[in-house]
C-alpha cells in the first residue's frame, strides 16, 4: 500500500488545509505577528525583572504583561507602569 495513494485522505486534507490559509491568510497573519510582539515583549520583561528592582520598577513577567507590551509596544508599557502605580 502507497502512502500517497490518489484516492486516499491526503489529497483531501491537504485541499482543506491550503484552502483554509488561503481564506484565514489576514488573521493568522495578524495572530503570527502578535505572537511574534509578544514573545519580544516577554523577553523584555524578563530583561526588565533584572534591572527594574534596581530602580523601584518592577513588573511582573506573565502572560498579560507580554499580551500588553504585545498589542501596544512602547504605550503599553506606558500604561504597565501606570497601573503599577495606581494599585499600590
């Protein structure tokens, strides 16, 4: 029996599969892209985790934190800082 055979399965799920990139081709675009921002922005609060405590600025290294910094870049962190501030 042939893996690649014409009549098996996988004619059809690869038919499935480049027609479902073709139609979602924007949003996973749009998600890879924020994934991307996201795993820098993670990167980056881990960085700031070392040298923040120094100063008196420390934010926590989570998910929410690196989705904000993600989303929003340099405001985010902007606005990171704030509600630091604002909760203590």
């Amino acid at each position: 029996m042939h893996l690649f055979q014409p009549d098996g399965p996988w004619l059809t799920v690869l038919i499935f599969t480049l027609l479902f990139l073709v139609i979602f081709r924007r949003p996973l675009g749009w998600l890879m892209k924020l994934l991307a921002r996201s795993a820098l922005g993670l990167g980056f609060l881990a960085l700031w985790s070392q040298t923040g405590l120094a100063a008196g600025l420390a934010l926590g290294v989570n998910a929410f934190n690196a989705l904000t910094l993600g989303l929003l870049g340099l405001p985010g962190l902007g606005l990171l800082f704030l509600f630091r501030w604002v909760g203590t």
